[in-house]
C-alpha cells in the first residue's frame, strides 16, 4: 500500500516570513498616506504621541525594495529588542532557580494537594492570572510562567496546551475585561477624554462573560485530553517530552534549602506587583528583577557560581525560538512603516463604518479594532492611534465615547491570542515549544465564542448608551 505524505503545516517563522513578503508587495499596491502626529496631555500628567484624525493625507509612494525586505527581521530585532532580551534573562534566571529542583518539588506538592479535584486548578488558576491582566496589563509577563503552568498540567494528566492555556487564556480573559488596565482602558479613556476607568461595572460584568468562556472552553478540552491522550493537540510534543512528567505519587518532601527558595520566589512576585502597579515598571526592571531572583535563589539553593552561569546559559538557549519570533513578527511592522502604508490601512478601515447604523457600525468598530491589533499588536500603541479617529467618528454617528473604548479594548484582547503579530503569544507559545497551527486549532473557537460576546456586549452598550458620554 502506498501511503500519502502527510501535509505538513508551515513553520511559524515561515507563516511570519510569508506576511512580511506580503506586506512588502503591498507597498507597491496601496497608496502611501499618512496622518499627522500630535501631543496630548494625559490626566496622570503624562503626554501621548496620538494621530490628528483630520489630517489624513497621501503621499508619495515608498515601495519597499527586495534588499530592504530582507532587513525587515534584523530590524525587527533592533525594534523590539527590549523584548527579546527580556526573554533571554528571565528564561536564563528560571533556568538558575529551576535548578534547584523547589519549583518541581514544589509543584509536585501542589498537585498532590490537587489530587482528586483536577478540574478545580483550572479555574482558580485562571482566575489568578486573569486579575493581573484586568490591573496590570499582564501579558509578557505571562511567559516566565508558562514552563511552570505546562509542569502542573502535565502532572494532573493534561497537556502543554492546557498548561500554557491556563496562564496566557487567563491573563488575556483579563485583559479584555481591562476594568483597571492602564495601560489600554486608561488611555484609551484619557484620549477619549473620559474619566479613568469610568464604566467600571460594566466592564466587571464583560469580564465575567469572558473569563468564563476561557475558563469552560479550557476545562472542555483538558477532560477530554485526561480521557483519551491522543486527543492532545500537541500530542508529538508530551510524547517526546514524556520523561519531564511529574509523577505526582512520588513527593519526596521539600528540603529547607528549596522551602527557602518558594518563600523567596513568592517574595520576588510579590515585589513584581508593588513594581508594576506602583512604580510602573516593565521590561528593564521586570527582567532585572528576575535577574537579582536568579542569583540570590540559586545561592540559597546550593547552587556553585559556574553551575549557576551553565543553568543561565541552558534556560535562555530553551527560550531562544519564543525570543527570536518576537523580533520576525515585528519584521512585519518595519515593512507597512517603511512602506508609509500603515496609516493607509487604517483610514481605509475607519471609513467602512463610518455609514452604518449605530448598532452595526458599534460591531464594526470592534471588527476594526481586531483587524488593527494584527497590525499594531501594543495595547497602548494601538489605543494611540486608532481611538484619535474612533473618538470623533463615534461623536459623528450618535455613538457614546465609552462605547468606542469598548470598542477599542475587545478588538486589542481578544485578537491577541491568536494574532501571529503578537509578541506575548508567539514567546509564550515558544517557551511551551506548542507550534502556532496546534495552539490554533486550541484556540480559534474560543475566540469565536469570546467575539460574539464582545459583539452582544457592544449592542448592549450602544442600546443604553453607555456613558458618562
């Protein structure tokens, strides 16, 4: 019997390479245009670089040539290096602490304490992580416990796309419900010239909504995959990956030394929420942080000061695909702004909805702003340059700002765990070592679910016209 060759899906860095090779025809197809930059003061004293809504106009055409299209990925390294380089610590720190042995030891106690009540960790977890996205914006926050996340999973009879699904679907959940992000809801609202996080209870109820379809969705799969194995979507990986199982019939207790060690880590995440929340800190000092964990953890673990370096250099080499991607996936960016037609894009997008009735063009706006995240994937970027047009045109079609703001944070939350433009996912899902095509079969439904939601919430929004205005 002959047998067809099974088709194989493209690699992610082949389905990034392939945008970048379409954004760069692109530029001989669109026109260029462009929009004028202004500054604006924010209500916390800050300014903000937004787009002039009415300034939209073209310019002469930038093509980019092939050569230039070859240095789209190594400028896109440069861009987003802050990224990169984060991942690198943090992965290199983990790789120190791990070595321990606390953090598995550790978790093998936990699921023993799990024993029985698998189905328990996956909402409680999610839960956790979906209040640092609600608060702090959790996003590449969210890779540095990914590995951890898989090792519970795993250890409860689940698979890598439950373990990564309980901590990105979490954070994310919580991202979309935004009822205290400042980072996409406040500034949003302080472009929109809204009171901060005004439409709180509102908010709270769409994140309820949310964080329950990922939390359902989660569970469904994971009972199935406990059931049947080869279910797994990821079922090669927990094969080739099946030594790293935790057997949870085994705790062997936590020596002194490694008790030490969780009580420090916890403090360090602890110090990781008072920085992010009160002293606004991101990646620099997040990664400093991790960096300062590393070293002291591994010095109260016993660790020498070479093995300490050799387990650094292992854990950012573990890390190395979800690093590199961030910098592909930005290659696409330097193409659509070196090619001035990005801002084409967007003018293209607001004007078909800008004649719709309020309530189809309320889906629309949201519809816009998913479209928008792909190409730029920052909450805070996005929120910069989509809501200085969004805002006047909701004021133009008898649509509330706050309604514009709902808009504005569906679209960036709930498209980004699925985008390949964004750097979180991409990282979080290299760190997991899960391929794009597998997470996506995972995926595509919920964000199916989570938008029609969105969608039923923007209609609601529209009816009571949500205000204050």
């Amino acid at each position: 019997m002959t047998q067809k060759k099974k088709r194989e899906f493209p690699h992610t860095y082949v389905i990034i390479f392939v945008i970048i090779l379409i954004a760069g025809i692109s530029t001989y197809v669109l026109p260029a245009g462009e929009y004028d930059r202004v500054q604006i003061e924010m209500p916390d004293g800050s300014s903000r670089t937004v787009v002039d809504p009415d300034t939209f106009h073209y310019v002469d055409s930038n093509p980019v040539p092939f050569f230039n299209l070859m240095q789209a990925v190594p400028k896109g390294l440069v861009a987003s290096a802050e990224v990169v380089f984060f991942i690198f610590v943090v992965g290199g720190a983990f790789g120190i602490i791990n070595s321990t042995g606390a953090i598995l030891d550790g978790i093998r106690s936990l699921a023993l304490k799990f024993g029985g009540k698998e189905t328990l960790m996956i909402p409680v977890i999610m839960t956790v992580f979906s209040l640092g996205g609600a608060t702090f914006g959790m996003s590449e926050e969210t890779i540095v416990f990914v590995p951890i996340g898989i090792v519970l999973a795993r250890s409860l009879g689940y698979d890598a796309v439950v373990g990564t699904a309980i901590v990105f679907s979490g954070a994310a959940a919580g991202f979309v419900g935004g009822w205290m992000n400042p980072f996409t809801v406040g500034v949003a609202q302080g472009i929109a010239e809204l009171p901060t996080f005004s439409g709180i209870g509102f908010r709270l109820v769409l994140y309820v909504a949310i964080l329950a379809s990922a939390i359902l969705w989660t569970m469904r799969y994971a009972n199935k995959v406990k059931e049947d194995p080869s279910y797994s979507f990821c079922r090669q990986l927990e094969l080739d990956q099946a030594s790293e199982v935790v057997e949870i019939d085994k705790d062997h207790g936590l020596t002194t030394r490694q008790k030490l060690v969780l009580v420090g880590f916890v403090l360090g995440m602890m110090i990781l929420v008072y920085g992010v929340l009160i002293h606004g800190w991101y990646m620099i000092e997040i990664a400093a942080l991790f960096f300062t964990m590393g070293l002291v953890l591994g010095i109260i673990g016993g660790i020498s000061p070479n093995t300490m370096a050799e387990e650094f250099i292992a854990g950012a080499k573990d890390l190395a695909t979800g690093a590199l991607v961030v910098g592909f996936s930005r290659g696409i960016l330097v193409v659509l702004s070196e090619g001035v037609i990005l801002d084409t894009i967007i003018h293209g997008l607001a004007g078909t909805i800008q004649n719709l009735p309020r309530t189809v063009a309320a889906v629309g706006m949201f519809i816009v702003q998913s479209i928008m995240n792909f190409f730029i994937p920052s909450g805070s970027g996005q929120a910069g340059t989509t809501m200085p047009i969004m805002v006047p045109l909701a004021d133009v079609i008898g649509m509330t700002r706050q309604t514009a703001v709902v808009a504005f944070q569906c679209g960036d939350g709930i498209s980004n765990s699925i985008i390949p433009t964004g750097a979180s996912l991409l990282a979080a899902l290299g760190v997991a070592k899960i391929k794009y095509e597998e997470w996506v079969r995972f995926i595509w439904p919920l964000m199916v679910i989570q938008s029609v939601i969105a969608a039923v919430f923007m209609v609601i929004a529209t009816f009571m016209n949500l205000g204050p205005f």
